[in-house]
C-alpha cells in the first residue's frame, strides 16, 4: 500500500503558522476566524461566551484569550459548572465566612476572589440554576460578590468567560436560563464550528496527535496510511477534537508497526450514532442518516441489489445514493453475471 504523508501535504499548504497559534491546530477558513476573533477581543476586558458542541476545543480558546490579556501573568481561574453540585455551587464561587452553613469551620475565598485582577473561565454555564444565575448577574452588572454568610459586599475586577454546549437561547425561551444575563454573557461571542465541518483540518489534528501520544507512548510512530487517513476524514466526528484524539492515541497504542493503519483506528462512538444523530443541522443529519444506512446496508452484503432490497428502495436509487456520497468507504459489487 502505498504511504500518503496526508498530514504533512496538508501542513505544506498553510501558508503561515495558522497551522498551530494559541494552541489551537487547524487552517480552515473556519479555524482562522476564531484565531482571528481570539486576537482582536483578547487584550479587552469584555466578557466572552464561547459555543460549541462538546469536545470542540472551548477551554483551549478560553486559555488562549487569558494567555494574550494584560492580565496573563496572573491566575487563569476555571471552573466547571457541571461538575459542582447546586448546594456547593455558590460557595465554590463566592466563597463563605466561618460559621456560614453546618460544615463551614474556616473562611473560604471563592473563585471569583481568587481570580481578582484576572480572567475567570465559566464552563458549561448553561447547567447553573436559576438562582444563582441571578447572584451572577449581579456580578456582572456590579462587580461585586457576597461570600455567604457575609455582612457586605467585596469588589472584584474580573474579566469573565462563559462556555456552552447548549442553546441558550432556547433555554431563555424556556424561561431555563435568565434573559438578562444571556445578555450580560453574550457581549463577544465565539463560535466553534464542529469537526465535521472543517475537515481539512483532520490530518493536521491527527499529525498533532500522533506526535504527542507517540512521544508519551516512547513508540517511533512516523504516520498515518492512506487508508487510515481516509478512515478519519469520513468519519463524522459526534465527539469532535476529543473523540479524534482519544482515536489516534487508541490507534498509537495498537499500532504494531511504524505507520498506523486502518485496522488500528476503533471508533467508539459508532454505537452511539446508532441511538442519535450528530447535530441539530437537518441536512446534516439527513446527509449522516443515508451514509451510516449505505454503509451498514453493504457491510451486511456488498451485492447492491441485496443491499438496495434490505434498505426498501431500487438499484437505482442505490446508484444515485453511492454517487451522492462518493467518499463513502464501502466495497459495492454485483452479483456473478449481472451488469
């Protein structure tokens, strides 16, 4: 089989270090207007919320405008909204005096007070309840905060960046998410397209990723074949830069050989597909739903006739389907004697 560099062919076409700035790896016409929102709003004070589908790279973003602000060499705070409980949630981020709730035997500084001066970086805002959305709109608007259990209120100068996964819009409409701080969140707003929508930039992502899990592996790993490569175009990505890169260490850590090949690429998410589509893009969708139909259709017979019979529709049909999606990696053929 003959080996395709594909990752260092597509490097070659950037023509500046687009490649690879701020950490974030890609040179679609998509990938640039994020580096270039991230550089224009970086060294203000305006609060930003990224959006994105999970797994598309929003703390990377986040880090990128702390770490080209005026306040980059003070603490870059994070926290991960889903990951505290609602009765915990508002003392991680205001903090509380001694004697505050059953438990509270010490004074704690809130995430807001430690990132004074600083950026603090919001993730998954969309999880965050109802009441306490509106003690942090009160921080917005005010900038000030109120350790529970305190007696007055401290000043903070905190540059917020807000992350979600979610439609907040939808969730205002749904009276799920105040309109008010959506507001106050939604000052710079930096969208993060999907994976699937910027597939040039797979072989970068993948050369990036062979490169750091083949170091930490100690495995002299020089590449990707074609026909792996290929594997990875195709695929739709529903987890997005985090599935890629659990793929490719996967197939680092498989690999027996110098180069990697399609057998070692494992798609986990194949069986999670199958329970629901990857967006909420209706062409998209569509356009997933007859690839992921052909190609399970053909793996169950490559003979199109028995293929197009199981799916309920002609030859025909099949042919114009096998032509709409020419990338499509199945094998077709036709029965001995028919033509």
């Amino acid at each position: 089989m003959e080996i395709v560099r594909a990752s260092r062919r597509a490097v070659a076409r950037c023509t500046d270090d687009t490649s690879e700035r701020h950490g974030i790896v890609g040179c679609s016409p998509a990938i640039a207007a994020v580096i270039s929102r991230i550089e224009q709003v970086a060294r203000t004070k305006s609060t930003v919320l990224i959006t994105g589908e999970t797994g598309t790279g929003k703390e990377l973003v986040a880090r990128a405008l702390h770490d080209r602000s005026a306040q980059r060499d003070m603490p870059f705070v994070r926290l991960n909204c889903a990951a505290i409980p609602d009765t915990l949630l508002e003392s991680e981020l205001f903090g509380h005096v001694r004697g505050a709730f059953t438990g509270a035997d010490t004074a704690r500084r809130g995430k807001f007070a430690l990132a004074n001066r600083s950026s603090i970086f919001l993730d998954e805002i969309g999880t965050m309840n109802v009441a306490l959305q509106a003690k942090l709109l009160r921080v917005l608007q005010e900038r000030e905060i109120e350790p529970l259990g305190a007696e007055r209120t401290e000043r903070v100068d905190v540059r917020v960046i807000a992350a979600t996964n979610r439609d907040l819009v939808r969730m205002v409409q749904q009276g799920l998410f105040q309109e008010d701080l959506y507001y106050r969140l939604d000052v710079i707003r930096i969208e993060l397209p999907p994976l699937r929508e910027r597939p040039e930039d797979i072989p970068l992502l993948a050369a990036h990723f062979v490169e750091k899990h083949a170091g930490r592996a100690g495995k002299p790993i020089a590449g990707l074949l074609e026909d792996a490569m290929s594997r990875l175009v195709q695929h739709p990505w529903p987890g997005n830069i985090r599935e890629l890169e659990n793929a490719i260490e996967r197939a680092v850590v498989l690999s027996t050989g110098a180069w990697i090949t399609k057998e070692s690429i494992v798609l986990r998410s194949a069986e999670l597909r199958t329970a629901s589509v990857p967006s909420l893009n209706l062409r998209q969708n569509v356009d997933w739903a007859e690839r992921e139909t052909i190609r399970r259709a053909l793996e169950i017979t490559p003979v199109k006739r028995q293929a197009a019979r199981a799916m309920g529709i002609t030859p025909r049909a099949l042919a114009y389907y096998l032509a709409k999606h020419s990338t499509l990696d199945v094998q077709a053929s036709e029965p001995v004697g028919q033509r």
